[in-house]
C-alpha cells in the first residue's frame, strides 16, 4: 500500500507538472508551423531579414508554437551559435527606453553599451548590432520576439517598432521581427511610416473545431500517464536541449520536469484503464460535450484538467464521472445569477422594479426615483418592505452601481445632476434575474410573486 500510495502522489504531481508547465508540446497547426521554422531558418541560415505577425485569441497556441519551433531549431548547432533570441513583452517593456536595455542585456552586450553616448534609438540599436559582427563581417543573427505586439503600438511615436521593421527591410543586419497580438486589427494600429516597413505576412491561429472525437482523445491523453519507455525518450529529448543554456543564446527554458519521474508499470496500465473508462462514459461524454462547446481551445482543457488533478486525494486517488459533471457545471454557471443570489432582499427588489420599467418601456434608461417610486407602489402593500426609508433605499441603489449591476450613462456626469436623478441603465437580463429569484435562498414568497408579474 505505501507502493501505491507513492505511485499515486508521483502521478499527481507529473499530471499536474505537464497540464501547468509545458509550453513546447505544440498539437495540430502543422502549416503555421512550417511557415515560421522557414522563416527563422532562411534568417539564421541565409541572413535573410523577415517580419511576421501571429494572430489569434488567447489561448490558441501562439507562443507554444513559436516555442515548438525554436525547440526543434535548438537541435541543430549552427543555429545555437549563429543566432540570438531576445524576447520583448509588452506588459514589461512599456516604454522604448526599458525595451533597449532589455535588448542590451539579452544581446550579452552591456560593456560594449557601457559608457556610450548616442543621439538617438536607431544609433543605438545600429551600435547594438554592429558589435555581433565577426571576424570575416558576418553578423549574427538576431530574432525579436514581441509577445502582445499591440501594446509596442502605444509606444511614442512607435519608434522601437519603426526602426526594428526598417533594418529587417534594409538588410542592414540579419534579423527577423515576431510578434504575436490577440488584436485582429492590429495592422490599424501602426503608423503609415512604420506599416510601410512591415512585410505584412501574417499567420492566423484559430482553435480547431473538427471533431469532438479529438477532443476526448486529448483529454484521454492528457490525462494519461506516459510508459517509461516514453519518459525515457523525453528525458533524452530534453539532455539534448542542453544548448538551452548556453551563452550564446539567450532562450527561457521552458520544459517541465516530467523526466524525473519513473513508475511501476502496473500501476501505470491500472490508471490509464480507468480514467480512459471514465471518460468514455455517457455522463462524461455529456460534460465535455458542453465544454467543447463552451471553449474548444486547448489551454481551457488543461486548466480544467488541471482543476480536476488538483482535487485528487488518498481517499479518493482517481478521477470519477462526479467530480467531472461537478466541475463542468461551474464553467456553465454565471457569475451575476451568483452575485444576484448574494444581494439582501431590498436589493433584490430594485433589481425587479428596474426589470418591470424596461419591461414596460423597451429598456429605457432610469434614474434613482424612477425605480424608488415603483418600489414605493409594491412596499405599500408589502409587508416586509413599508418601513423601509428612502436613504437606506438610496444606499442600495447606490450598492447596485458599485456592483455594476446597473450603469452609469456616459453622458450623465458631464452636468451637475444630482445623484438621485442620474440616468442608468440595467447590465442584466431577464432570463438571469429570473434565474437568481428562483435560486434565492428564503426570499419572500410576495417578492416572488412580484417578480413573476408586470402589473405594477
């Protein structure tokens, strides 16, 4: 049993490790991923200079495929000693200032910078690339990869990305501009100097959505533990990618530790088995069918899957069907019914005065004695809302507002309209409060009823 119970604690943290930090395993885009290696090859190999956009929702795969890519170039060592990586971001980098002493220190060139004085952002990134120069005039190549592209778009005058895109067109040195954006429109956002620049290739990444089939086999697989033969030929993958630490190349390393780890072969048949009956049964094919329609892309499956592993307890060492369904059932529950649920009673009934007014009038927007005057015609003859006075009515319209349950119209603090008379309008539907009077926990049976009716 202590076998067992040491297999089992092993398999949580290997599933949880490989669901959370594994950002090269790349699967499906097979195309895209070609058409960058190319590109990053035909730099580092030819000396071509190159700019490319990768575009596509968040969590499609646009750094794990940029990732992939540079794994697989890693393997071969021209490419190690002729090429350097340095990775931007925009969240870190938000001014051009940061973003070339970040690009001084990833180029291993601060000595050389050291001291220097220099006119302008394009001298010294020119002075910057001038010193990978060797001994025979061939320079180095260097790949620039700007992780949200569109937030360097916001940069003064776009300066960082103006002189990027004008040495990749001139060939003044060998480099090659990836950027990746969520932003379909994010061409608009470039300067007509700096578009001019831009080669303009684009790469879109797009969830699959070709078969639900697939989608079970990856959660099959995800939630599979791999034979030792497999860890082994891993382990020996990752040995090889020792030339991610070398100095002539500046790269985040980003394998998970899954190699570490080496299990008992019966245990591994008994746990795959399992988890590969469960989830090809009919309550478990229903939940991820209505998760494949929720979400299709494959970084929600892993941090679901990641959730699920993350309950795993000695008691209960595998998944089951109810853990799944209850989980599922989260991610198709809404927020604002839940926040409605949590409102006092009052509160709840400005929520229904505000409902029966845009019911009434189209939804047209309302004001604080609009609804406190429909309020007031229900607390008349109401016996748990006639003592209620207008201030503490006024505090929970208030509360409604800072819960952004209702909103404030642009245009109404332009004026000095008092808050009583400040137009709103309701961020619910129907169907939601319907919902949250239903789930309310002992709400008044007259609200109830009020609720359900339009007459007042």
């Amino acid at each position: 049993m202590p076998d067992d119970a040491q297999e089992w604690r092993k398999a949580r943290r290997f599933l949880k490790e490989r669901l959370q930090r594994d950002y090269t395993t790349l699967r499906g885009y097979q195309e895209e991923r070609s058409n960058v290696r190319q590109l990053l090859q035909r730099t580092a190999e030819m000396g071509e200079s190159n700019s490319l956009l990768l575009i596509g929702p968040r969590g499609a795969g646009k750094t794990t495929l940029i990732n992939a890519v540079l794994t697989d170039l890693l393997l071969n060592k021209s490419f190690v000693d002729n090429t350097l990586i340095v990775h931007l971001d925009g969240n870190l980098h938000t001014d051009d200032r940061i973003a070339l002493k970040s690009i001084t220190v990833q180029m291993r060139l601060e000595n050389a910078a050291d001291g220097k004085v220099f006119g302008s952002f394009a001298e010294n990134l020119a002075f910057l690339l001038q010193c990978l120069k060797a001994g025979d005039k061939k320079s180095k190549s260097v790949v620039f990869f700007l992780e949200e592209f569109d937030l360097f778009c916001t940069h003064h005058n776009q300066t960082l990305l103006y002189n990027l895109f004008d040495v990749s067109q001139s060939a003044q040195a060998p480099i090659c501009v990836l950027g990746v954006t969520c932003r379909l429109d994010v061409i608009e956002l470039l300067e007509k100097r700096v578009k001019s620049r831009f080669s303009h290739r684009q790469v879109f990444l797009f969830p699959s959505a070709d078969h639900f089939e697939e989608y079970t086999k990856l959660c099959q697989e995800l939630l599979s533990i791999p034979s030792n033969r497999e860890l082994k030929a891993m382990a020996d993958r990752i040995d090889s990618l020792e030339l991610l630490k070398s100095d002539a190349l500046n790269f985040h390393r980003n394998h998970f530790d899954g190699v570490e780890y080496e299990f008992d072969n019966k245990f591994v048949d008994s746990w795959n088995k399992h988890h590969a009956k469960m989830i090809t049964s009919s309550q478990a094919q229903k939940s991820l069918q209505m998760l494949y329609d929720f979400d299709i892309s494959e970084a929600f499956l892993k941090n679901f899957l990641f959730r699920l592993v993350a309950q795993l307890k000695p008691d209960v060492p595998h998944i089951t069907v109810d853990q799944l369904t209850a989980l599922a059932a989260q991610c198709e529950g809404d927020d604002k019914i839940d926040l409605l649920c949590g409102l006092s009673v009052l509160e709840l009934c400005l929520i229904i005065a505000i409902k029966h007014h845009s019911e009434i009038y189209d939804r047209d927007p309302f004001n604080f004695e609009i609804v406190f005057a429909r309020f007031s015609k229900f607390a008349k003859v109401s016996t748990t809302m006639q003592s209620v006075e207008r201030s503490i009515v006024l505090k929970a319209f208030e509360h409604l507002r800072i819960g952004e349950l209702i909103m404030p119209l642009t245009n109404s603090g332009a004026g000095k309209v008092q808050k009583e008379f400040e137009m709103h309008k309701m961020a619910l539907t129907y169907g939601q409060i319907q919902q949250a009077v239903q789930r309310y926990q002992a709400l008044p049976t007259e609200v109830a009823q009020w609720a359900q009716s339009s007459l007042i």
